[in-house]
C-alpha cells in the first residue's frame, strides 16, 4: 500500500463577516500509476460548523462574558446532555443576563440556533425571562427568544420536564447588523433547568455539497485526460457539520486508458459558509500493480526516520511532512527541508506525551525512499538545525543539514606533523578525534582509510586553496584549526570526491551513517542512462562561455621566507586575445605545488559548453530514480541556444528532490570542467 498525502491540518477557518466561505482546493502531489490499475482513495475529515464557542461549557466560562446573573448558576458534571458539564440554573431574585457572546453575522442570512434544555416539573419564571435570548450586536435589543422552564407564574407553559429537549429556531440578520449576542438569561422563582450544547449558525442549503474528494488522472506528457468525483459530504437533515471522524470514499477507483499519473484533491466548496475544517491523512491504497510497473512504493512519498541524536532511539519510523525538499551533495552534506503541523499523527510520541520536540543537534532526520525494485534507499541522514515555527499557525518550518557538516565549527585540538601521510588517513583521524568526546559521537565511520597516495613535504596554499606547512602537515593544537574546513580543503587540493552513505542495519534497529572517500574522484560513468531534453529532461539550463570571465594565462609568484618561486601557464585560444590572471601566494614553497594550483585555477576557467542545471522526470524509464548518484557522469543531450544540438558528458554536483511538484534538479559540470589530476611531486 502507498500513501499520498495533502495538508494534514488545515487552518481554522472561519467565514469573513462580509461574505461566504470562498473555494479552497488542495492538491497531493503525483502518484505514478498504470492504466487499468484499481485504486482506493479515502479521506477523514470532521467539520464543526457552529459559531458559538464553547457552547457545551465543557471549559468553563471559556469564550463567554460573564453577567450579573452568573452568581444564580453553576456546573453541573452530573446531569448533562453530551460531554461532561452543563449549565444549571438555579432559584434567582430577579431577571438578568448569565452570559453572552458576540457572533459575527451577514445582513439578510437566516441563523439557524439549537440548544439542549432540562427543566424539572416544578421550575417557574416569575417574568418568563428563564430563556436563552438572541439580541442585535449594534444595541442588544431582541431579535428571538428561545425559553425553557415548566409554569410561567404558576401557570401551564406547556414545555416538557424532566427530560433533555431539542429547542431549534431560527431568525434573519436585519439590515445593517454585522453581529448578534447570544445570551442565557435566569429568572426562576423555583426548581431548576440546564442548558447544553447550544448550536448556533447559517443556516446550510440542505443537498449541497461542501466538501468534495476527487482524483485528477495525466498522461505521460502531463496532460489531464481525467476528472473523477470519488464521493462529496452531502448536507442532509442534520445540518450542523460534524465534531466526530467522517470518511470520503473507499470504493475502488480504476486509472483510466492513457493515464500514467494521478493526483488526490480536496474540495471545500462556497457551501461550507462556516466553522472549522479539519482533515486526517487522504490514502491512496493501490490494490493491485501489473507486472513490468512501478511498484506502489516507488512513486509513494518520502518518508522520515527520526532518531535521537545522543541515544539513537527511533522515535517514528514514518513522519509524513509537507513541502518535502531533498538534497544530495558530491563532497558535501545533504539537506532536508519540509514543513510539520504539531498535531500531525505521525509526529506525535509512542508516549502519548505530545509532538517531538525537534532541538538543533538534538535530532537526525533520515530521508527515506524506495528505487523501482522496491529496494529502500536512505537517501539522506541530516542533523536538525535551527528551524522556524510560524506564530500563527504552529507549522514548523524544519531544516536539517547531513552529517558530513558535523566536523565545521569544532577545533582540531591535536598536536601532529608526520613526515608523510595518506590524505585518507587525516580525513578519519579528524572523524576519530571529533568523535572521541563526551556527546561528540555520532556513529559515523570513514572508509576506506588508504587511498594509494601519500602526501609528501613540499608546498602550501593560501586563500581559496589548503594551507599546508610542510612536513606533510603540520597540526598544533594551538592553532585550533576548523576540522570541516581542514577536510573540505583537502578534499579540494589533493583531490578525493566524498559521498555521505546511510543503510539500516541487519535488525533494522539503526540506521549506520559513513563517509565514503575515493581518490582521485568517486562516481560510475552511467553509459546505460539517458538524459534527453523533451523526454526525461523537462527543463534545461545552458552555461554559456560569454558568462564567464576569461584568463588564457595564469601567472603566479609565490614567496616563503628566503625562496621566490614564479609559475607561468598559458592555454591560449586562437579566437581570443589573452588574458591574464595575476596571483600572489605568500605560502607557496615549490615549483611543483606552484604548477599544480595554476593549473587547476586554469582549468575552472576554461571549459566545454554545458547545461549547469537540468530538471527531469524522476520515474521516466530513460533514467529512473535510483540508477544514478552524485558524483556519476551522464551524457546529456539537447539544443542550447547560440550553439546548436549540445551532446557532452557532464558530472552530476548536486541532485534536488521537490516533492511538491514531483520533480527532480539535476546540478551539472561539464566533465573538462573538474581538474583530478594529483599534485606531482618531484624529489
């Protein structure tokens, strides 16, 4: 079974004083299907139309303003209607107001009012102002009395006693009037009655339908080929909306001829004139897939682990979240970005203590999806970071940052300068080292810890480049040096690719978290795949050579106390004049190091054409989601302004899931753009 998912909690939305309830349409994102496939769509919902609030008086005088009357009642948890409390009235020397409570209204509408009431045979209004009164907001004078007691001055009043009654009536908005009071009044002279559940509203147009459950059907090129109304909330008799759980559809639903996608949606109509609407997670269950078709899992949503930072423990296995943006880096952290609303089901603890209370570092976010095999992939494993909650509604707005992030900010606090040493090696004694303190330890393990390479005393760099000063490094703890900064320079200078790699572990009780480093460059060349634009490329953004500054030569003089060394390296182009970059490094202790940096800065500047930025459809067979990662080549294919027909191998940088539009970005190089050529050192 898979799950798509629209907002979880809509906001409270109640209708404009001025004018009804406007349409509101939500929209999941797509579900990849097949023709003929049978599908269930359901929806929970509950609507609670009435404007009164707290008319059960379950919280006391909550959304009331209490009057002179309020000392001649009380609550009463022994006789009530539905809840827990009523209002009982008791024996009062005079007529006066219990309470009221102003509703905003719409000149000219008719205003449906309900209450429960319970009089005892022997209660008696000297003045027959034992009632619940309806009066103009602009004066208070009457508009409707609705009154409950047995004798009015001894005499017959006609109400039924001794019983919990339905009392319904109904007045027009006059002209000019944006509010009405609702107000209980006292004035019995003997016995008692209560008052519950008191229901006030528009009046609902009997048939309407205010709430509708939909599937939208696509073809392969994103064309609508269908609309279909699975079930609509059909007002009956009962006209007052519902407190309790309700449910739209759950008959099968079958994709129709054409279709390879389709989308759930909610419809709250102009009918819904008032109150509060609140939906549970829509559900689409795929009954049955054909073979040779996406799996139910591979089009389903990404889900989210959460684990606890410092103890490991799972607290949900599946968080379903909003707005869901992931993302993969090549020698960088992932990110997560999603928005969760506190009463969200899935974030609520096993405890019943409430939502997880997500802390910066306190929490690991693992992303979590399924390849077309049905294979599970963590695709990302991120550390919660500052995040924001909007004041009004309570959406949390959560940002969290992959774990290889974990070493920027922390001090290298080790004294150590080996003659030589593998660059591999460094990258895991920093892991180790970071790891080693009281809360530091995340779990995370750095493979392999031999690269085949060696560094050797030769040179340093300055500004953009790793400052080294030889032996082949030299550590002070002194010195206090960023353990993410040390790694991702010399990540850039010797240079390896890293990759952030998560897996669950055999019993599936954690999820094991490593750094996987390879020198000089990691990632598979996907001859197989296809990356073409108007077919799995819908977007395609060109880097153009005119955006570029240009530098034919690269010219740098690098001094160390008592050498000058001077390098001079030129690619020229015959089509342009020359150009050149002027350098100073005061670091650079040899000509070899000297050659190695002028190169590299050279080659970012001279480059094939290429797309810096593609968006495809991730489930299109031509590359589907799962058969590529960053750090792979794939060949793209697709015109580029000013150029013609573009077919170049690029390097994939980056790759970004929006999952609200159901689509994937591609960040590119150009493959002669990246320089792995290891520094030469000479003896």
């Amino acid at each position: 079974m898979a799950t798509v998912d629209l907002l979880q909690h809509w906001l409270t939305f109640n209708r404009e004083v001025t004018a009804n309830r406007t349409v509101q349409e939500q929209l999941s994102y797509k579900m990849m299907v097949v023709e003929g496939q049978t599908l269930t769509p359901s929806l929970q919902f509950r609507w609670d139309a009435n404007l009164i609030v707290n008319g059960g008086f379950e919280s006391g005088w909550d959304g009331w303003t209490q009057g002179t009357g309020v000392a001649y009642t009380s609550f009463d948890t022994s006789r009530k209607y539905s809840g827990t409390t009523s209002l009982k009235h008791n024996v009062a020397p005079g007529a006066d107001d219990v309470a009221k409570q102003s509703i905003p209204t719409v000149a000219g509408e008719t205003v449906a009012v309900e209450m429960y009431s319970y009089n005892t045979s022997d209660s008696n209004s000297a003045t027959g102002n034992n009632k619940f009164r309806i009066g103009k907001g602009s004066d208070n004078s009457h508009l409707l009395s609705v009154a409950y007691y047995a004798y009015n001055n001894g005499v017959s009043s006609g109400q039924t006693s001794d019983q919990w009654v339905s009392r319904k009536s109904s007045f027009v908005v006059p002209v000019g009037e944006t509010s009405v009071w609702a107000v209980p009044f006292t004035d019995l002279t003997a016995g008692n009655t209560w008052l519950d559940d008191v229901f006030i509203s528009p009046r609902l147009t009997i048939g309407s339908q205010p709430i509708q459950l939909r599937v939208l059907a696509f073809d392969a090129v994103g064309n609508q080929v269908a609309d279909t109304l699975i079930e609509s909330f059909v007002i009956g008799s009962d006209a007052k909306g519902h407190t309790d759980w309700l449910t739209l559809g759950g008959s099968p639903y079958v994709v129709p001829t054409g279709a390879t996608s389709v989308r759930v949606k909610v419809v709250v109509t102009e009918d819904a004139k008032v109150g509060t609407i609140e939906f549970e997670r829509p559900k689409l269950e795929m009954a049955v897939t054909p073979p040779n078709s996406a799996g139910a899992g591979y089009g389903d949503r990404w889900r989210f682990v959460v684990e606890q930072a410092r103890t490991g423990e799972i607290l949900t296995r599946d968080l379903v979240a909003q707005e869901v943006q992931v993302v993969r880096s090549l020698s960088g952290p992932s990110q997560i970005e999603f928005k969760i609303h506190p009463n969200e089901p899935s974030v609520q603890m096993a405890d019943g203590s409430g939502p997880i209370q997500f802390k910066a570092y306190g929490h690991i976010i693992h992303a979590i999806k399924e390849d077309q095999f049905g294979d599970e992939i963590v695709w990302a494993s991120c550390i919660v970071q500052p995040s924001d909650v909007d004041p009004t509604t309570g959406i949390m707005s959560l940002r969290a940052t992959g774990f290889s992030s974990y070493p920027k900010g922390l001090p290298w606090l080790e004294n150590w300068n080996p003659i030589a040493v593998d660059p591999f090696e460094i990258v895991e004694r920093i892991w180790t080292h970071i790891q080693s303190f009281p809360n530091g330890n995340l779990g995370v393990t750095v493979y392999p810890t031999v690269s085949g390479t060696q560094m050797l005393p030769g040179f340093s760099f300055n500004n953009e480049e790793f400052i080294q000063d030889f032996f082949a490094i030299f550590i002070r703890e002194s010195d206090r040096q960023d353990c993410g900064d040390y790694i991702n320079k010399l990540a850039r200078d010797i240079p390896f690719d890293f990759f952030e790699e998560s897996a669950w572990n055999t019993g599936r009780t954690a999820i094991e978290k490593k750094i996987r480093l390879a020198y000089p460059a990691g990632g598979v060349d996907q001859v197989g795949l296809s990356f073409r634009v108007n077919e799995n490329i819908r977007e395609a953004t060109p880097k153009q050579e005119v955006e570029t500054s240009w530098f034919s030569d690269i010219s740098l003089k690098g001094y160390f106390p008592g050498k000058e060394y001077s390098v001079q390296l030129a690619n020229a182009d015959p089509d342009r004049l020359r150009r050149v970059m002027n350098e100073l490094d005061l670091n650079i202790n040899s000509q070899e190091r000297g050659a190695a940096w002028a190169k590299r800065a050279l080659t970012r500047r001279q480059f094939p054409r290429y797309f810096e930025s593609v968006v495809i459809d991730p489930y299109h067979s031509n590359a589907p989601f799962g058969t590529f990662d960053v750090g792979d080549l794939i060949q793209v294919q697709g015109p580029m302004a000013w150029v013609g027909s573009l077919n170049q191998k690029h390097k994939i940088t980056m790759i970004a899931w929006d999952e609200t539009k159901n689509l994937v970005q591609l960040q590119l190089l150009a493959e002669g753009a990246f320089n792995y050529d290891p520094i030469e050192y000479i003896p």
